[in-house]
C-alpha cells in the first residue's frame, strides 16, 4: 500500500461527532514495528533540559506511535481496509507560570531541543495574557521512575490475518442477511497506543494500549411499502486482545424474558448479527407506541449512553467552570450544589463513580497523560453529588490534594486537558435478576440498545432512543414496540431510579470516538451499570407529528 495521507475514518460518537481520525497509509507489517524505549529516553531528555535552559519551571514530553487498523464490509463485500500510523513528540511546559505547548514530527534530537524552546517562548508570551499562574498539584512521592504498563491481552489483534477478520465480519453480514435482513454492514475498528511519557518531576512512563469495536448494521426493507427499520449492533468496545472475538469464551447474559443474547467479556459477532437481522425485520411489524407515563427497564447496553452525556459530561470541572461554553456546553451541576453536600443527583440508590482501573474498560490505563496513576473515586454516592473529574492544574480548586489523573490527548501533536474517565452506575446491593425486576412493572418498557439522542448545552434537559422497545404489561414482558424516546431531565430522571439489578448484571458500554475541546479531540471511554428501573418516566412517539 502507497504512502499517502489517510484523510478521514469516523464512527456515531457516543459523546458527540463524526470524529476524524487521521495518519499516514502503511502497509499491515508496519504495525509491529517497535520504537525503542532507550531512543525514546533520549528525546525526552533532549527536551526537558532544553526546556529548562530556557526557563521552564516544568516541563513533560510525550512520545507517541498511534497506529490503527479498520475494516469495513457490506453485505458479502469488502469495502475498505486501512492502515495507518501517527508518531512523534509533543513538548508541554510551565514558564512565568503559563502553559505552553509545541509538537514536532521530526524524531531527533535537535528537533525535540527546538520544540522545548518553542513552547518555553509560547508560554512566555500566554504569561502576558494571564492573570493567575498556573499551579499543578503534586505526584504524591513524586515522579515514578521508570515504569511500563500495558493492556493485558491473550491475542494480539495486529498478527491476526486480515483476511480472518475479513472473513469474521463477512460471516456475521451473511447471518443477518439469513435471518431477514435486507442490507447488512459490520465494521471493525483496532486501535493501538504506543505512549510514552517523561516529566521534570522524574517520571518515564511507557504504555501500550490496545482497544477493539465491531460496530454493526442490519437493515429490513418491506417492499411493498419501502418502509424500513434498523436495529444496530449491542456490541460494547473493549480495550483487550482479539480473544474479544472468541464466541467459544463468550459469557452469555440471559436478558429479561429472554427477550435477547448478550455478552459479557468475549463477543459473539456473528450470533448478534443473526439477532440483528431477525429483529430489524420484526420491527417492521412492531406496533407504535402509546405516548404517557411508563416505569423504563433499561439495559447496561442502552443505559451507558445516558450516563456517559448526563452525569460524564455534566461533572467534567472544565465543563462546570465554563471552560466548555463556547463549543459544548457548561453543566448544571455547579459548584455551589457540590458544596452544599446535599444537592440530589438521583435517588438514595444512585452510587456513581469515575474510574480508569476496570481491566477490558476503554479508560483502563496505568497512567494518565499527566503521569498520574490511574485511580477510582466517587462522583455521586446515595444520591448525593460528592466530586467532579480534575487534572493536575485543577485539583486544587475543589479542595483535592493530588489529581484524579484525568488528563488525555489523542496525538502526540494535541496538547493534553481533561477527559472523561469510565463513569459507572454500581450494581445493586440486594439479589435481583432483570427477571425478577420486571415482575412488579404494572406499564412499562424495556429498552436495549443505543439510538438517537439528544440533551441541552447545560446536561440538564434531555430525549433518548434505543434500538429495541418491549412492552412490559402487569409484571410480563409482551410484544415488540416501535417509535419510542423518552423525555426527561438529569435530576428528575435519577431521582426516578427505583431498582437495580446486581452484581451478576453489571456490564459495561461505551464510546470509541467521544469528541470535546477545540480544536476537537476524540476519546473512548466505557460506562457500566446494570439494568435499571426508572418509574414514571415520560415517554413519546417519535413518528406521531405534533399539533
């Protein structure tokens, strides 16, 4: 394959965009072509003395080597396959108490030296503009030292065939088409991190993350009405090896009234693609539904997105400090609710935290892009709003000792800020299957799946699809419902939280390209919870034209 500029390769984000994901075209072997530690030693060091000599206070340098691999197919054809890598080094520091930040693709010393200097100069130049200095809190113990970490993994999915992926997602499209699908595409996105970091306060960090996501698509067409329905794939992206996609390992989830297969840990494709074909042609014939009040069922599978945009996004610090206004919003969940100590998030059920130590979990990482390793704290706990989601120059400003290692960037070339770590709903405390939950729900709807969605800039007002709707009358879970969202806000919503499945359910969702910043950048994150109950929630038909 020629080496030429790979311009654009995107997926529905489940925080925001189409993402952008750019690199140059290499050929397949490329990918295993390491970098060495010691040569990446030696630019970081280039670097931080350069930074220094001119003034810097601090300084840290990150190297990275992003190499992806994506396949698309429709039907029985293969439509696309593209390798592409991104390396080079990306020198952040502090002078006169300002950031400032410079990136360079030319891996020498020299150009890492000039690089330091550059952002030394760039930084002096924002100290003008700057009120108050900027101040980190401390790496308890003070740097690491030399460390590594990596994505525990079985299967490296960069010595896997092509064509046996290739292969992989043919066999799922033909079992959709098989089931009732008219059209059937299946996607395959891999994504190795090679990151290295280094700081003035004496850390040498190097990383290897792997991440894994097959999106799917099934499509029935009646003919006789050009009428058509969707029902995508309940697939989760995971960070872990190509054993994801051993069928053999996968852990079947029985979902209420058998209604649906689920997976935890491996994922069976091609068994989703069969369901997918058959339910998208039974959507077909699915009665509408009655708009009003409904207690909702939500799966982990569908209830990760609303998560991930009404309390992820919503305690980002930058969000709630304004920093997010002009392109993404602010949040509702001020600083002045966090220190009242009582403001009511949700319900005295409602235990929600942030962490990046979940093994398979995309945030899963021993440290963060600032050096700091990886943790797990509470956001919400019985219902109360408790914290926020902070970096190094932020900790201080809600009384925090020590970061919550938050900071990412997704090049070696994007200066790093705040991102989301997994945002997670805890399992229930008390034995309860989805089964069971379902059995006292008098009028409700049991939702799977992720579907459009929409929520205000402030995190506050919202409206959410699925992909698949069933009645539940008097405690039995009956047919197939279609044009469903339902309509609600954060508090009221959480607030409406009334059971929760336990341990035995929890799973997790999540986002590959979740997009924030400007310029913007794209992140993945997982979410998990269990199936969960809301009472009285409202619901709406989508295709019913209102006035």
């Amino acid at each position: 394959m020629e080496r030429r500029s790979f311009l654009k390769v995107g997926a529905a984000a489940g925080g925001s965009l189409l993402i952008p994901v750019f690199g140059n075209a290499i050929a397949a072997e490329e990918l295993l072509n390491p970098m060495a530690v010691q040569f990446k030693k030696s630019l970081a060091d280039a670097a931080m003395n350069a930074a220094t000599k001119a003034g810097a206070s601090y300084c840290d340098v990150r190297i990275g080597r992003y190499l992806n691999q994506f396949l698309t197919t429709r039907d029985l054809n293969v439509e696309n396959i593209v390798n592409t890598e991104s390396s080079g080094v990306g020198v952040r520091v502090i002078a006169n108490g300002a950031y400032g930040f410079c990136s360079t693709n030319v891996m020498t010393l020299d150009s890492v030296a000039a690089a330091a200097r550059q952002a030394v100069a760039i930084a002096r130049a924002n100290a003008k503009l700057q009120t108050e200095p900027v101040v980190l809190a401390p790496i308890l113990g003070g740097g690491v030292g030399e460390v590594a970490w990596a994505t525990p993994f079985k299967k490296d999915w960069r010595t896997v065939a092509i064509k046996e992926k290739a292969e992989m997602l043919i066999a799922a499209n033909r079992a959709g088409l098989d089931a009732g699908a008219s059209f059937m595409s299946s996607n395959l996105f891999q994504v190795n991190q090679q990151k290295y970091f280094a700081s003035t306060d004496g850390s040498y960090i190097d990383q290897d993350i792997h991440r894994l996501w097959a999106p799917l698509s099934a499509t029935a067409v009646d003919k006789a009405s050009n009428r058509f329905r969707t029902r995508d794939g309940l697939s989760s992206p995971a960070s872990m090896g190509y054993e994801f996609f051993d069928a053999k390992e996968a852990n079947k989830v029985k979902a209420a009234g058998n209604v649906t297969t689920l997976y935890k840990g491996a994922y069976d494709l091609v068994e989703d693609a069969r369901a997918a074909g058959r339910q998208a042609r039974e959507k077909l014939t699915a009665k509408t539904v009655e708009p009003g009040k409904y207690d909702l069922v939500l799966s982990p599978e569908h209830l990760f997105l609303t998560i991930h945009e009404s309390v992820g996004h919503a305690t980002e610090l930058d969000r709630v400090l304004g920093y997010e206004a002009n392109y993404a919003g602010t949040s509702f969940a001020t600083l002045d609710k966090w220190k009242s100590k009582n403001f009511k998030y949700g319900s005295d059920l409602v235990n929600i935290v942030a962490d990046k130590t979940t093994p398979g979990s995309l945030g899963c990482v021993g440290y963060d892009d600032e050096g700091v390793a990886a943790k797990r704290w509470d956001l919400i706990r019985n219902g109360i709003l408790v914290n926020y989601q902070a970096t190094r120059d932020q900790a201080a400003i809600i009384g925090e000792k020590e970061s919550h290692g938050c900071s990412y960037a997704d090049s070696w070339s994007s200066v790093q800020f705040q991102r989301m770590p997994n945002v997670s709903l805890e399992a229930g405390k008390k034995p309860l299957t989805p089964d069971d939950m379902v059995k006292d729900v008098k009028k409700g709807i049991y939702i799977l799946g992720r579907g459009s969605y929409s929520i205000d800039q402030q995190r506050y007002n919202f409206q959410f699809g699925g992909q698949l709707y069933f009645e539940i009358k008097n405690g039995k879970i009956t047919n197939q419902l279609e044009d469903v969202a339902y309509q609600s806000n954060t508090q009221e919503f959480w607030n409406a939280c009334s059971a929760l499945c336990d341990e035995r359910d929890w799973r997790m969702g999540g986002s590959f390209f979740d997009g924030k910043g400007q310029p913007s950048q794209v992140s993945a994150v997982s979410h998990g919870s269990p199936t969960t109950r809301f009472n009285g929630i409202n619901v709406i038909n989508t295709a019913r034209k209102i006035g």
